[in-house]
C-alpha cells in the first residue's frame, strides 16, 4: 500500500447548538478542513461519515451542503469509535490507490441525559450491563483494590482535562475545576462522579487524507502527517479466569486485553514502541477510562496507570501527555464525531499548531478510540 497521510483537518466547536442541524455543523467542518488542506472540494473523490443518531443516510446530507460532485459517500455507525472506523476505511481504499484523495466527516447532535447503549431486549441490557458510568465504576473499584489506588486519583484526570479544555477554542467546558469541586459534585455510579463524565455534546469534525505523492502537490498549512500504524478489532470470547472478568465486557469500551492486543499490532505497523509516543489521545468517556487505557497501551505498567496521572505525568508537560485538548470529559463528547476530533488534536500537535497546548517536539501521536461492537488505535507520524 502506497503511503497515507493527514493533510488537513476542521472541527465545528462542540457544545450545545440547540439551533443548529447535523448539515449546519458538518457544513462548517468540512469547509475548515478543506481550507487547511489547501484543495478544492471538488478535489475530494470519495467520503465518509460517521454518525450514530442522525438518521438513515444523513451522510449524503451533510456532504451535499459543500456541493453535489457525484462522489461516494459512506454512511458508517460504530458508536463513539464511528469517526475513527470510517477514518480507517477511508485509509484502506486511499492506500490501495483506489482513490486519491478522502473526505471524514464526523457528526453528532444528542440529547441531554444518559445514554442507553445496546438492544432494550438483549440479556446484557436487562441485566444493567450497558450502564456505562455503572461498568466503569465497577472497575474503578475493583482496579483500587488490586492496586491501592484511591478516587482522588481517578478525579485529577478530571481535573487535568478541563485543565486543558480551558486551552481549547473549540471544546465544550473552557473552565477549570479544582479536585475539591470534582470530588464534592454529585456521585453518577460510586466511585465515579458528575464531574468524571463526559458529557453529552452537538459538534462535528472533518480529516482530508491521501495519498502522499498527490498530497505532496498541495500546500496544506500545517502540513502533512503519515497514518504509520492503525489496528482494529472487536472482543474475542475468553473463558472467565478471574472475577475482574465478569466486570470487563469483551470487546466493550473497557476491554483492556483487546486494547493491549490492538496497540501491539499498530505499534509493529509504525515500527515503533509505546516509549517512542509523545502525545496521545485516549477515550476517556469517564475518568478511569484513562487510567485503564495509558496502562492497556503500554504507556507505563499494569497497575500503575492512578499514580502516573497523580504525579502530573500525563499533563501537557509530563513525559507521556493525554488528552491535551481536554478529552471526552471537557472537549466534549458528540458521539460520532468524537474520533475525528481525537485526530485532529493529534495533527495540530504533530504539525506544532496546538497553541498553547502544544507539547514540544512532538512527532509520534497515538489515538485509543472505542466503541460499542469495535475498538480502534492508530498511530501517527511528523
């Protein structure tokens, strides 16, 4: 396959746009990423979408509001991991030399309150399984037990994301919170917190990819990163060994061994290891997701994972910096939007056009994006 490479990305800020539609924002999206790609719209030859709530074949919808050329266009749902799965699939057809030149775009309006995951019928719904802060809790609790860690520690993830969301322009809390706030907002699933949860969040993000001896024609503004390394995967059934079993849903967000999986064989596609990475972007729907997801891709050891962010390692100017945008829980979180948004806060870093949030000499960026029925890791090089 022919070299891949990021050329342009845009986001509509994330928040609540209660007057706008899934087109208004896409619209704005894919215009700033059309710009910073330095092409024409017409230039584009195939697009994606991922989205999860906006309807049967809204895709088209949203791509049309920049002009009708005729292309495809690739309605993909994989829940919050829809953006990032379409953006893999877009790698795929591009690499091949099937297409030159692609278009991801990833969109979401939502409702206010929590979300409900999986079928209303199904065994695990019934049983309350697909109670996401529930499940996170559950391993919260059974990860402090095993490792002494206490919920002070899951609460500075919080505290450090909207540290850095107050850095973002385009991230839905701008504010940040003291680790006394965190712990005093109300409870959501003990141990975890109101002010550990993402929220539910309108917004949209787009990424220009291609072929890098067509991209090299252009003069993108940041410049062009190369998609080195990517995995993708779903659970794979595994006998129970141990209690934390029963808590950790295959193949779900929080299905560690799967990740650990994943992350090795995107690390071997880039030829790298997790030591070469110097920013990295995880999905952290709540506060332990982060610590879960820095130890699972072997950016410090199992059990490990509290401490790493009590000691401020993984802040801006630690040496393994997450989430320098502000992550789901103050970026915001608009579903099908959301892995787009992760990439593009990876671009910014690696092309050095994060502003104030920028980690200095970046050129190795990791992304952990994952959803219900997939799991996705890419890796991306300056």
């Amino acid at each position: 396959m022919e070299q891949v490479v990021v050329m342009g990305c845009g986001l509509h800020p994330f928040g609540r746009w209660p007057d706008k539609s899934v087109q208004d924002m896409g619209r704005v999206a894919i215009h700033n990423a059309v710009e910073d790609a330095g092409i024409d719209f017409k230039d584009i030859q195939i697009a994606y979408t991922g989205r999860v709530n906006a309807g049967v074949g809204v895709g088209l919808n949203v791509v049309n509001e920049l002009g009708q050329t005729g292309i495809p266009v690739i309605n993909m749902e994989m829940a919050c991991a829809s953006s990032s799965t379409a953006l893999i699939q877009a790698h795929h057809v591009v690499g091949a030399g099937v297409y030159d030149i692609a278009l991801v775009v990833g969109f979401e309006k939502m409702q206010r309150g929590m979300l409900q995951i999986g079928d209303a019928k199904s065994y695990n719904t019934l049983m309350g399984l697909t109670i996401m802060p529930g499940v996170y809790a559950l391993n919260a609790r059974r990860y402090m037990q095993d490792y002494g860690a206490t919920p002070e520690m899951f609460a500075q993830v919080s505290v450090k994301s909207h540290k850095n969301g107050a850095l973002n322009p385009n991230a839905q809390y701008q504010r940040e919170v003291t680790l006394e706030e965190v712990m005093n907002s109300r409870y959501i699933a003990e141990p975890v917190h109101l002010l550990e949860c993402s929220p539910t969040t309108d917004g949209a993000s787009a990424v220009i990819i291609a072929r890098r001896s067509v991209a090299e024609k252009f003069k993108p503004a940041g410049g062009l990163v190369t998609i080195a390394g990517w995995a993708q995967g779903s659970g794979a059934y595994r006998p129970l060994q141990s209690d934390a079993d029963e808590i950790e849903e295959s193949g779900s967000e929080l299905d560690g061994d799967t990740l650990a999986l994943l992350a090795k064989e995107a690390y071997e596609r880039a030829g790298i290891g997790p030591e070469d990475v110097d920013v990295t972007q995880v999905h952290d729907a709540f506060a332990p997701g982060e610590v879960f997801s820095i130890e699972s891709l072997g950016l410090v050891p199992q059990g490990e994972g509290a401490q790493a962010v009590w000691d401020g390692r993984t802040e801006i100017n630690g040496d393994i910096p997450v989430n320098t945008d502000g992550g789901l829980l103050s970026r915001g979180h608009p579903i099908g939007a959301t892995g787009g948004a992760m990439l593009t806060e990876i671009y910014r870093q690696l092309t050095g056009h994060a502003d104030a949030r920028q980690v200095p000499d970046a050129n190795v960026g990791l992304i952990h994006n994952a959803g219900i029925g997939g799991i996705n890791v890419l890796v991306l090089k300056r």
